[in-house]
C-alpha cells in the first residue's frame, strides 16, 4: 500500500494546464516535421505507435467498466491490419479477415458463458478494425499522394478532427445536461456531440463565447466531458485503485469535471445499509444510479425499491420468490434471478460500475468474489467477507483490476486517514468501539442478559447479528481481521480504544506521533457516499457534526474478562489459514442460537472458543472461494453439534 498526500483540485488547475500548453507546443513542431516531410519510415511507425496508444486507452477504459477485453491482442491485430496498408504481401482483406477471426476464438476458449461475453467481444473487434483502418488509411493517404498534397490532406483531417473535439469539448463543458453514452464516456454530452459536430463542419472554433464570460473558470462543475481537446492525450488515463493504493496521481489530469456518474448495484438492498445507500442515491441522483439490487425476503419493500429506482436486474435469495414478486410488479418488465447465482450476476453486471456488499454473513462472499473478478469497485459493509476470505480477495481484485472500500465508519475512517501520509508512515491503525450496551454493566450480572438487551445498542441502529456481535464485541475483533486484509497490517500494529461516544470513528497514528482521527456523526450514509464517490468530496446534505456540543470525548482500553471475544479474533488473525473462517462461522451459529433462546449470552464466546480449540492443529491455507465456504460449513456444523448444555 502506498499513500500520498492529497493535492487539492484547485491547485493542481496552473500546473495542469500549463505542463498541457508546454507539452503541445513542444511537440507539434515534431508532429509538422512528421507529416510533411519526414521519411515514410518515420511517420508509418509514429502513426503506428499513437494508434496503439490510443487503442490501448480506449480498450483499458472498456476493461474498468467491467468488459472483458485482450488488450495485447487486440494491439497486435491492430499493428497487422496497418501493416497491411504498407506490406505489399499482405491485403488490407486479410488483415480485416484476421482480426474478425483470431479476437472472437480468443473469447471462445476463454469465455465461460458465450453469451456473455458477445459485448466484450464486439467492443474489442469493432475498436481494433476503427483504430487500426483509421491508422492504416492516414499512412495510405501521405503515401499515395505526391507531394505535397498527401501531406496536405493529413493535416487538413487531424485538423478536422481536433476541431471537432475541441468544440465538443468547449460546448460539453458550458451547456452539456445530457448524457450521450455514460457506460463507455461518462462525460460526453449530447449538447458536447453537437457542438463537435457544429465546428467540425465550420472548421473553426467559436472563440467569441469564451470572451462573453462562457469561459472555462466559471464552467458549471457537474459531469461533463473530460478535458481532451487533444484526443491523444495520455493525461486521462485512469488507472484503477487498486485495493485501497492511495495514489491521486491518476487523476491529476482532470480539471474541474466533477463526479463521474455511476451506476450501482446493491446486495442487500433491504437491509440498514441497503436502505441506507438508497438514501445517498436519493441525495445524488446526477451522480449515481441504481441498475441491480439483490434482497433477501422482504418482498413488499423490495417491489416498492424497484418501482422507484428502476433497476435493469434483480435478485431474490429464494426461487419459490420470483413469481409473489412479479405479481407485486404488476407487468413492469424486469430481470429476475434467484439463490447464490442471481446475486452473482448482480454483482457482476456489465453496467454497473461499482457494488455495495450488504449482503450479512458468508452468503457474501460469492457475490463480492465475482464483483471483484469483473473489475468492479466493491463497497464492502459485511466484514465476514474479508475475515473468511480476505486473501482470496485481495488477489482478486489486484488481478482484475477491482477496488475494494470499506463502507463501516471504522475502515472508512481509517482509509481517509491514510490520506495523510504514505505507509513507511503509519505506525499504528487504531480502531474505535462503542462498547455496546454493556460497557459498565457488573461482570456478576452477564449470565442474566436477555435478548431484548443485547440488541439495544446505545449509538448505531443495525440488524439483529451485527447488534449481537457489538454486544460481545466480537465484530471489534473481526473488524481488525478485516483491517489486516484492507491495509495490510499485522495484528500486533492493529489497537482498539472504547470510545462510547461514537464520534470518533478511527485514529491512525504516524511514526512522528501525529495522529489523524476522523470525526462524524453516526450516520452510515457517509462511509457510503465516500466509497461511492471517491475520489472526489462533494457537498452533503445529511446531518454535520456540531462540535460545539461535544462535551467530552472518552477513551478507554479494552477489557480482556469483560470481552474476550476480541482476544479469540486477534489469535485467529494471527494464526491466519483457516482459523478466521472458523471464527466466523462458529460465531454466526452462536449469535443464531442465543437469539433463538438456546444459550446465555456468556454461551457465545464459550461456544465460539470450543470450535476453536476444535480446529486448532487443523489449520490450512484459504485458496479459493470454495476453500473459504467449506471451512465456514465445517464450524457451523461444528457449532450446531456442542451440546446446549452450556446454556443455563
């Protein structure tokens, strides 16, 4: 992980837009050289090399957006078509011929559905044969004209083209409203694509508006087309975050465009978060839309999210669900799936650009694994996600191309506060609990703890498992397994501090003795909106903190006898394998069974602690998905099997 300072967007507007005018000026006297009178070699290999630039960008937006594309190979075909312009032996037919043969048979063996991978296939097809004939006809062109005619002709073209995107640019940035095509360039415009077109059959661009105030400073900041006036400019290329890599470098580039809009799917859509993350949509709606939920069985809710928020897919966790929801649909034409793989799919959906994960418990694992492996960003709110499989998909994201971002307070907080400094830097994370209902309750009394009062937590609002584990403090221990995973951290660089009042959510502290906290109100939709929208901070209109209120803000050790879950997570974090998993696993069973009134509130870490010690001398490495589900299986059966004799 590396981390570098944030640098604000208003001061990077000079140094961008003159390393952009240094750049241009630097480089278009080699660019007349080339076309007008460098040898034919020279300019046949720099067309050559722009155009696979330009293909490679283009190819490597379309991977991000969730298309599964060969880009090496698409560049190769590209190069073969071009080389068909220039190499006698070889027709422009054949290379055409090529391209429509070798790009498709690599999806064929390659593709586990061919259905879906058509999309990615023809993306990757028709953007190869446009770069690669485009590319091909410009050296054709300076070539079969005499001079200087062949030349001429060249520059008038790029000239044209720069024209039309420069006035698509300007017009984009001053009138753009509508969207043209949000899935493959989410800034362009409708009013930007007519503006294009208008200069480009002009040839010339409109400069009287900018001297009428329509300038760039005042340029309204709401998604609009990225600046590229010059289309080959390597500036926009975004790299993905990969897993939490806290690089702004990538988008230095931008200047002034606002959020990108982004479509969204949510996996437990009628769970706290899942509402929850509706309300930031609701609070957003120029820059997020919702495309896929996936519920459990609240069917009325669920019906009444669909009709609202219009997604194209939908999941439900049972077949027996499909029809009862359809019914409550009354004819809206809409996508329903079910079970394990219908959640999958909603994760995985082509259109959707990032995914909240609400889903509660190891039912979450699958379906965050495929987000990650279609190179989606993955808001992950269920923590048993990374407990039980962390390695697995820390790998996965780095290979596809996927970002993880926590969407807890705690890891969210963490995450912002890392912002201020590079790894080499951090000395410690430390992660704030509230201490939950029984914080200062006497340690005689727990075996008399009722339901009713281990779900009555004194700050956060949650579901009935999370309310439990807050109440042991056993989600404070998974949360620092989670912490290892997301920041790559050791336990033992991994603290807890109480802090009742739930204001401060997490600290980092530097090895300078700095310490960066990160304070607000306790209120979900803010983790969520900032793994939403980052990078960008855009104004919110949920409720601030007043630290004028604050009275006090308290800060206590952890008490090892009061809660002795946490001490099972850090040994299990530290042992590492499959010890998570199994912690995980037999601690769902035990919360399930304490509120079906099986065992005493003292039977859960009792129980979790026999499972345990079960699988101790047992422990393996967690290599897959599978490998994470069978040994979550292995301690909920064991869990199930302790005799309830612990019970009082």
């Amino acid at each position: 992980m590396t981390t570098t300072p944030p640098v604000s967007e208003a001061s990077q507007k000079p140094q961008v837009r003159f390393a952009r005018e240094l750049t241009t000026l630097a480089t278009a006297p080699l660019a007349i050289w080339l076309i007008g009178w460098a040898p034919a070699l020279a300019f046949d290999a720099a067309i050559a090399m722009i155009a696979a630039l330009a293909l490679y960008e283009f190819l490597d937006l379309g991977r991000h957006k969730g298309f599964v594309i060969p880009i090496p190979l698409c560049i190769g075909a590209m190069l073969f078509i071009i080389a068909a312009f220039i190499l006698e032996p070889i027709s422009v037919e054949t290379g055409v011929f090529v391209t429509l043969l070798v790009i498709p048979a690599w999806y064929v063996f390659t593709a586990n559905r061919l259905e879906d991978a058509l999309p990615s296939s023809a993306i990757a097809v028709l953007a190869t044969l446009y770069v690669g004939m485009l590319g091909g006809s410009l050296i054709r062109l300076r070539s079969d004209f005499p001079l200087p005619d062949g030349p001429r002709l060249v520059f008038f073209l790029l000239l044209v083209v720069w024209l039309g995107d420069a006035g698509a640019y300007y017009v984009g940035r001053r009138f753009g409203r509508h969207k043209l095509s949000p899935q493959i360039s989410p800034k362009k415009t409708i009013e930007g694509g007519i503006g294009g077109g208008r200069h480009w059959r002009s040839g010339r661009v409109d400069v009287e508006a900018q001297r009428v105030g329509q300038g760039l400073r005042d340029a309204d900041p709401r998604p609009r087309r990225l600046p590229r006036p010059f289309r080959l400019d390597l500036l926009h290329r975004a790299d993905p975050l990969y897993l939490l890599v806290l690089d702004r470098t990538s988008f230095q580039g931008l200047e002034d465009v606002g959020c990108l809009m982004r479509k969204i799917s949510i996996l437990g859509s009628t769970g706290s978060v899942g509402r929850s993350t509706l309300a930031v949509v609701d609070a957003f709606p120029d820059e997020l839309q919702v495309v896929g939920l996936a519920a459990g069985g609240n069917l009325d809710l669920l019906s009444e999210q669909i009709a609202r928020y219009e997604p194209e897919l939908v999941s439900v966790r049972e077949p027996r669900d499909i029809e009862p929801l359809r019914d409550r649909l009354r004819g809206r034409r809409i996508i329903i799936v079910s079970g394990a793989d219908g959640a999958c799919d909603v994760a995985s959906m082509t259109s959707a650009d990032a995914v909240i994960a609400a889903i509660v418990g190891a039912a979450g694992i699958p379906p965050v694994h495929a987000a990650l492996k279609a190179g989606k960003r993955v808001g992950i709110a269920n923590k048993e996600v990374l407990v039980a499989a962390g390695d697995v998909m820390t790998r996965t994201a780095r290979a596809n191309g996927g970002e993880i971002l926590p969407v807890d307070s705690e890891h969210n907080a963490v995450h912002q506060a890392l912002r201020c400094g590079s790894a080499a830097e951090v000395a410690r994370i430390i992660l704030t609990a509230s201490g939950g209902p029984f914080l200062r309750r006497e340690l005689n009394t727990f075996g008399d703890i009722t339901i009713a009062a281990a779900l009555a937590h004194p700050t956060w609002k949650m579901g009935n498992k999370i309310s439990i584990d807050s109440a042991t403090m056993m989600n404070k221990g998974l949360e620092v397994i989670e912490a290892h995973h997301l920041f790559s951290m050791p336990a033992d660089r991994i603290d807890i501090l109480i802090h009742p009042q739930s204001i401060v959510h997490s600290m980092v502290e530097y090895v300078d003795g700095s310490i960066m906290a990160q304070l607000s109100t306790t209120d979900m939709k803010f983790p969520i909106q900032y793994a939403l929208l980052y990078p960008e901070r855009v104004p919110a209109p949920f409720a601030r903190l007043d630290l004028a209120k604050i009275r006090t803000l308290d800060f206590l050790p952890v008490d090892g006898h009061r809660f002795p879950a946490v001490g099972l997570a850090y040994a299990a974090c530290r042992e590492g394998g499959s010890m998570p998993a199994v912690l995980n696993g037999a601690n769902e069973i035990a919360v399930e069974r304490f509120l079906a009134g099986e065992l005493p509130f003292v039977g859960i870490v009792d129980m979790v602690s026999r499972v345990l010690d079960h699988h101790a001398g047992k422990v393996e490495p967690i290599g897959s998905v599978e490998d994470a589900l069978a040994w979550d299986a292995w301690a909920r059966n064991a869990a199930r099997g302790i005799d309830v004799a612990v019970s009082s």
